[in-house]
C-alpha cells in the first residue's frame, strides 16, 4: 500500500516504580505486531519509569490506523490506535499508556504521582562566553560552576542549570549541552534582538538507545516510509534553514549541517554539527565520560552577597587593558598608591575640560558634579588603601 497521508503518534508507556527492562518489553510487544516506527530509551523517574515509543500512522485522524510490516518489508494497515493500545496496555503490563500525551483510560498522571525526572547535566561553552556571565545567569541560587578555557572558548559545567536566556549578546552565539538520562540536546543560541528575553536557536536531540521497532529491508517501501518519518520527528523548517544561513558563513558548510540535521542523529553526527557551528566536538564527550581538564576552576554561588561578589571576581580577572582599573582591589600597594595618584591627577584635567569646554554643554551641572565626585572618591579610596596596605606589611615585616 501507499499513502501521502501519512502520520505518527507518540505512544508512551509508564511503568509505577523501578522496571530496568522496560524498553525491551514495550519493543517487543510493538515488534510482536510489526509496528512501523522508533523507540527510545527507558527514561527513570523518582517513582516511575517511561518509554517513549513514535510510531507511524496511515493518516492523521483521531483513532488513526497504525501501519504494519510484512515480512518482506511492504506496509500493510493495522488496527486502530485505540484497540491496540488497550491490547499494548494489557501485554506490557503498562500502569498508563498516554497517546500524544493524554491518558487512554483516565486522567493523566502528574508528576506528583510519576516523580521528577533525574539530574540534569549541563555545558555550556562559546568563544565568547564569559563566566561572569554564567554566574549572573545562576542567580541568587546555590551552584558551582566549573570552566576551563579551550582553543575555542570558554566551557562551563554548573551542577544546576543556569538561566540561559539572562546571557546577554555580547556572549553570544553559545552552546549549551544538556544530558538526562541517555537523551542529550545541544542547543546553539544565536544573538537574540535587542529588547527580547528569547532569541533564534538551533537544536539537535540524540537519545543514546533510541532504535527502529523493527529493521525493514533495505530499500523496501517500508524503509523509505521509516526515513520519511523520521525526517518528519525533526521538524525542519524555513526558520531553520535561515537560523543556518545566518551560523554558517561557508554554503558547503551550511548544507552539511542541514543535512545532519535531517538524518539520523547518533554520537559522530552530533559531534561534527557542533563543528561545523564554530564548536569544540570534545565538549560533547564530557556527556558522555570525557575527563574534565585538570586545570579547571569551580566558582561558587549562593545568596546575593556571594553570588555577587563571585561576579565581580570573575569581572576582574576578565578585564583587559583600562578595564583593569576598575578592578584593583587585589593589586600591590605600591601599585594602588600610583594608581590612585594617577586617578586624581587625570580627575583634575577632566574637571576642567567640563568646566571650560563647550563641546560638553549639553551635559547638566549636577551630572558633571556627580561624575567628577565618584572620580575623585575612587582615586582617593584607592590611594589610601595603597598607604594603609603599605603601612601594614612594613609594620609586619
């Protein structure tokens, strides 16, 4: 048979409490019935555990036929979806089975009931990521947050997720890796308009264990029914193509990408698409047991006053050049001492361009008056602390 109508349904099935060998007895049963589609791997809950099966309609209506296999590789119609998964329920020993996320026999379980998903790791990691910028990201919430500078930019691992939307542009594009259980998503945020809290993204999804239900034979209608399915599971659109344009500056390149995008997604694929993106392929491997680097840092949050002053930390030992003048708390006193002095000095001859020069109008008295005062207060603040440390470490010598 053949049919342009074509569609899928996500099957997932919910086992209460520990079931090690619950993809395995949900495979089976949809082989049993020679089931066109995929199933993933078993995904562990606090009180329950799920698999998620997509499986391949004859057209898009409610009580959908669901397309069989032949031995020989042809398709053929099956049952409806509401008779077989009633059957699925009772041979699986499933306690639910949800079709497109609702419950077939009742109300839907809520996670009070399942229990919540497992730990989430993460990286993330752009040549222009700052950890500053990570640490702001994590709010006021306890985390350490681990980096390390590669060749190709900053990575950073938190132990709990950071607010990737509080990233500001400047850090931008970056990608962010996340792992539960044997899923792992990468995520290329672009540079985002100015003014919005989302921006563009691209995104890549690979489950470690997620398999065919049944291998057709190659070439067979059936095959060609399966890769067109799972073109359909990736949902590439215009936008996408357009999100890569914009990535992506060498069209080679760019088709490449598009084209790991519409195939099946496995460790190499996943790990080339970050390539060709501008991305280290090595910060995929920490996912999945790649040893972090020994000249790591962890920073530390917790609290506005730690998080805080973690960010001013982090602030400094990213500035360059006049930058650095702001942050010098850490300096010699000899070094703060001409610094302050220099501060001063310089204040002087700004005070009395303000003054005289016409060039500066436009600017109000009270805002020069106020800007000449925190110049001069920094100057000062930091000359004293200069003769205090010297003072100091000459009485403790």
């Amino acid at each position: 048979m053949d049919s342009s109508e074509f569609n899928y349904l996500n099957l997932e099935f919910i086992f209460m409490g520990d079931k090690p060998d619950a993809a395995e007895v949900v495979r089976t049963a949809l082989a049993d019935r020679r089931l066109l589609g995929f199933i993933g791997g078993a995904v562990e809950r606090e009180r329950s555990t799920e698999v998620l099966a997509e499986v391949a309609t004859v057209s898009e209506a409610r009580d959908a036929v669901l397309y069989r296999i032949d031995a020989k590789g042809k398709l053929r119609e099956g049952s409806r979806v509401t008779k077989l998964v009633h059957e699925l329920k009772n041979s699986t020993g499933a306690n639910y089975v949800l079709v497109d996320g609702d419950e077939i026999d009742g109300p839907t379980p809520d996670d009070d009931i399942l229990g919540d998903l497992g730990a989430t790791n993460e990286l993330l990691h752009g040549a222009t990521l700052k950890a500053s910028e990570l640490v702001l990201a994590a709010g006021f919430d306890d985390n350490q947050i681990t980096v390390w500078d590669t060749e190709s930019g900053l990575m950073a691992m938190p132990t709990q997720p950071v607010f990737s939307p509080g990233i500001s542009r400047s850090n931008r594009p970056f990608l962010s890796l996340t792992r539960t259980g044997n899923v792992i998503m990468a995520t290329v945020e672009a540079k985002r308009p100015r003014g919005d809290l989302f921006g563009p993204a691209l995104s890549m999804v690979l489950d470690l264990e997620r398999q065919p239900i049944l291998e057709p034979e190659a070439d067979s209608p059936a095959a060609s029914r399966l890769k067109e399915l799972d073109g359909l599971l990736l949902g590439i659109g215009e936008e996408t193509v357009e999100l890569l344009d914009a990535l992506i500056s060498d069209p080679k390149a760019r088709e490449e990408a598009l084209a790991l995008m519409q195939g099946p997604v496995d460790l190499a694929s996943m790990k080339r698409f970050v390539a060709l993106l501008g991305f280290d392929a090595r910060s995929v491997d920490y996912l999945t047991g790649r040893p972090i680097p020994e000249d790591r840092r962890v920073i530390s949050t917790g609290g506005p006053f730690r998080s805080l002053r973690a960010a001013l930390n982090e602030q400094e030992r990213e500035a360059t050049g006049l930058k650095r003048v702001l942050f010098r708390a850490g300096w010699n006193p000899q070094a703060l001492i001409g610094s302050g002095a220099l501060v001063l000095a310089s204040g002087i001859g700004v005070h009395a361009l303000l003054a005289k020069s016409r060039k500066f109008a436009w600017l109000p008295k009270p805002a020069r008056q106020l800007l000449m005062f925190a110049w001069y207060a920094d100057g000062a603040f930091y000359l004293g602390k200069g003769i205090i440390d010297a003072a100091r470490a000459k009485r403790d010598f």
